[in-house]
C-alpha cells in the first residue's frame, strides 16, 4: 500500500470516529427537552431557541444546540413530531396564578401553583392561569391554547395535549394528580 493511500485512509478512518463521538444521541432526554424547548420557541417567536430556551444562564451543549436547530429546520417545514421525538413536544410543567382570596379560590391568597393540565382547565375559567414549561419559563399563548378546547360550557384538554403530553402532565381529573 502507497503511504499516501495509506495516510487517506487514516484520515477518513478517524473523520467517521470523530463524527460519530459528535452526533448527538437523539433519544437522549436532553435532546428530546432542548427538541421540545426549541420548538416551543419557534411557535412563540422571537429571537431563536438558544437565547429562549437558554438566554444567558449557561452555554449549550453540542446535543442541545443540535436539537435546538432540529427544532428550527422541522418549525419551518411544519414538521412537529421529528428527529426522535416519538411526537412528545409537550412541555408544560405548571400553572400558576395569583389567588386572591375568594371563595372560588378556597380563600386562598397569593401565587397557586397547578400542577396538571386538566386542573388548569378546572379551574381556567374566571382566573388568568400562566403556564410553565419543563425550562421555568412561560409557555406561549399560542400552545396553551392548543391544549385546551371549549366544550359546552366547560374548559377542558384538547386531543393534542391527549396525544403529546404525559399522564403526570395531564393529571388523573380536575381534582387530583
């Protein structure tokens, strides 16, 4: 074997290893997190899913930032459920809203938190609920409201948040977890 051969073929044999060691594990929790954070801040605009989803707490990490421009390249094509996902974009974490103290509140007073989506449905009506997402950051309006439908008189969980959020997410029934 020539040593030019040779040294081609070292070279294209460590440019795979190095490629491989960088890709970013797609089934990964992070990715999937950094996935859902990214398109949530696609669906809310602004300026990109890293100042969103990270803004100036820390620098991401290669897996993130490879979610994160997942995220942006499936937003623009309208693809939501990519890249691994198995479709899990959901990202709430809880509601909350300021109690104040009525009866409909259980006299109450201060910031209650939620924690399922079928109880920020309960209890949606006559109060102003924001919603929380995995990041602590608030969730927009847009996908909130694709969580929630009107039915008759009542508030209650959309088909989507049935098929993209988890049971502890959308909790057992309006009372409990």
């Amino acid at each position: 074997m020539s040593k030019t051969l040779l040294r081609t073929l070292v070279v294209a044999v460590l440019g795979m290893a190095m490629a491989t060691a960088h890709a970013a594990n797609t089934s990964s929790k992070e990715y999937k997190e950094a996935y859902a954070c990214g398109l949530e801040a696609m669906k809310a605009g602004g300026s990109g899913a890293v100042s969103y989803c990270v803004g100036n707490s820390y620098d991401p990490s290669p897996t993130q930032m490879k979610a994160y421009a997942a995220a942006e390249r499936d937003a623009k094509q309208g693809s939501s459920a990519a890249a691994g996902t198995s479709g899990s974009t959901c990202t709430f974490a809880y509601g909350l809203y300021e109690a104040d103290g009525s009866r409909a509140d259980g006299f109450a007073e201060g910031p209650t938190k939620i924690p399922t989506l079928r109880n920020v449905a309960h209890m949606a009506s006559g109060r102003t609920i924001t919603l929380y997402g995995t990041n602590n950051k608030p969730i927009s309006v847009a996908l909130a409201n694709s969580w929630f439908t009107q039915k008759g008189a009542d508030i209650v969980v959309s088909s989507v948040a049935l098929k993209t959020c988890s049971k502890k997410q959308l909790g057992k029934n309006a009372y409990g977890a």
